[in-house]
C-alpha cells in the first residue's frame, strides 16, 4: 500500500522528507521506497515531524526518516504489510 511520496533529501544527514499521503506510517513499520534509480526496503526507526520524535504519522502531515541510502524526489514510499 503506498504511504508517502519522498518531496526531498537531505544527503548531509541521510534523511528523506516525505509526504504521508494514506494511511499511517509508524515506528517499527515495515517500507519499501521505489523509484527509477531506487529500491530499498528498511524498518523504520524513528520519524520526526519539526525536529521533534514521534511514534507515527497519519495522511496529511510531512516527515523526516533517516534512511540507509540516496532517495529521490518523487519516490514512492510502500508499507509491507505483514502476511498473517
């Protein structure tokens, strides 16, 4: 199910700003962020909104997520859903 749309990245930091779009993305989630030149599945670890930690971000709000590799404008964020 597709979360978010990365709108940039920091590459000092290795951070991804990402629009969440549906649903909510939540520490411990499971994602995959796709792209032209990108493929990367990670657990999320923590996510900021303003500088500040939370647990999880619902449709609508903006964050920041470190992430292990380069991400692009534009990739699509994916939550793998966990098969019962």
């Amino acid at each position: 199910m597709e979360v978010a749309t990365v709108f940039h990245y920091y590459v000092k930091a290795g951070v991804a700003a990402m629009q969440v779009s549906a649903g909510e993305l939540a520490v411990g989630d499971t994602i995959t962020i796709e792209g032209p030149s990108t493929s990367i599945t990670m657990e999320v670890e923590s996510i900021q909104i303003e500088h500040q930690s939370v647990q999880k971000a619902t449709a609508g709000q903006s964050v920041g997520m470190k992430v292990p590799d380069r991400v692009r404008e534009g990739d699509k964020v994916y939550k793998i859903e966990p098969t019962p």
